[in-house]
C-alpha cells in the first residue's frame, strides 16, 4: 500500500537562513507588525477590563463592609450571655432557649 505522506526535496531544508535573506526579512517584519497590533489589542482589553474590575470593586466594597458589621458577633459576649442566662436559670427545670440571644 503507498504511503499517503508527501514528499519533499532535500534542497528546500539543506540550506540554513542568513540574516541577509530576503525571506527571512520579510518574515521578521511581517511578524513585528502582528505582534505589535496583538500587543496593542490586549493593552486596550486589559485597560478596559481592570478599569470595570476598580469600578465594580469601589461600588460593592461600601456594601460588604456594611453586611460584615451586621453578620460579626462578638463570641465573647455571646458566650457571656449564655453563661448568664444559666445561672439565672430557675431550678423548676423551665427550658433556656439559645434564641433569646
């Protein structure tokens, strides 16, 4: 069965490239172009993209602060609390309830 790989001459890979090559010029100019609108392009997405990341952050942080004061209880006071509560527990057996705090 023939082999479905192409072949190739050995003259397109024997000779190595000069700085002098034409090929080799246009190639690097070609490439320095692309790579400095690419380069170009993500300055301007990254620019746009942590401009809205400080804007989201300096609107939301007023918003968590408040929220984390509502939700931090001190566990000392809490504990403080407890302890109170059961010692002035009544010795009739009533029930304490954790939700009074």
């Amino acid at each position: 069965m023939a082999s479905a790989q192409p072949t190739f001459s050995k003259k397109v890979f024997d000779g190595s490239v000069e700085d002098d090559d034409s090929i080799w010029r246009e190639y690097v100019e070609a490439a320095t172009a692309f790579d400095t609108k690419m380069v170009e392009n993500w300055n301007k997405i990254l620019d746009v993209i942590l401009v809205f990341i400080a804007l989201f952050i300096s609107a939301t942080i007023p918003f968590v602060i408040e929220a984390s004061e509502e939700f931090d209880s001190n566990p000392v006071n809490m504990t403080n609390n407890i302890l109170i509560a059961l010692y002035n527990k009544p010795a009739n057996g009533s029930s304490l309830h954790i939700s009074d705090f």
